[in-house]
C-alpha cells in the first residue's frame, strides 16, 4: 500500500502543476512587437519585475505598468480601471509573469503571459 501511494502521490502533483499551466493564455515576443508596433490601445504592457530590473539592463516595454508580481494580489485595485483591456503580463524569462497572469486570470482579467520574457523578446530584437 505505501508502495502504491509513493508511485501515485509524484504523479498527481505533476498532473495539477500541468493543467494549472496549460490553462494560462500565452503570447509570443513577435505577437507582442505586432501589437506594440500596431499602438493598440485595447492592450495594457505589465511589467511584473522589479523597479531595478525595469529600468535595468533589458530595458522596459513603452508605457508598461510596473506591479512586481510578488504585489500582484494587493495592487489588484489599481488594474479595475483596466478590466475593459488585454494584459500582456511579462517578466525577464516568464516565469514570474506565469505566476501574475495566474492571479489576474482569476480575478476576471483577460491576461496572456508574454513567453520567454524580456530576454527572449531581447533575443528576438536585440535592437528594441
């Protein structure tokens, strides 16, 4: 029976943090440039990182809102006056942008997480 149950237990925390996951919108770098190129204003920039990294070395995105995604939950009442727009949420690799798009998504926001983050879009456009 412990047998079983040691078998069983690693496949169900796979099978959760996988769907969970898969449910998230995602955008790519090259979808987000059309879009920041087009100068749509039915999306709204997240940046999810530090004040630090924002005006760091990869740079920011023009006229992104900064909320580092650790502030997310508490700060939720700042993005209401924004309901009616896209979030591209976006970090340096994805990983906490994931984290965000998460918390907005269930807060009844429509949010993509932008793959790959700042690096890939740098890696993509190392010009932009």
């Amino acid at each position: 029976m412990n047998r079983l149950i040691l078998l069983i237990f690693p496949l169900l925390i796979f099978s959760c943090s996988s769907s969970s996951t898969e449910e998230l919108n995602s955008i790519t770098v090259e979808e987000v440039k059309k879009i920041i190129d087009a100068d749509s204003e039915e999306y709204l920039l997240l940046d999810v990182r530090t004040l630090e990294e924002y005006y760091g070395d990869l740079g920011h995105l023009p006229d992104a809102k900064l909320i580092p995604y650790n502030e997310i939950a508490n700060r939720i009442d700042e993005l209401s006056e924004q309901k009616d727009k896209k979030i591209i949420a976006y970090c340096r690799s994805g990983r906490r942008s994931a984290i965000a798009t998460k918390i907005l998504k269930e807060n009844g926001f429509e949010v993509y997480n932008m793959i790959g983050g700042m690096k890939k879009l740098k890696e993509v456009y190392p010009n932009y």
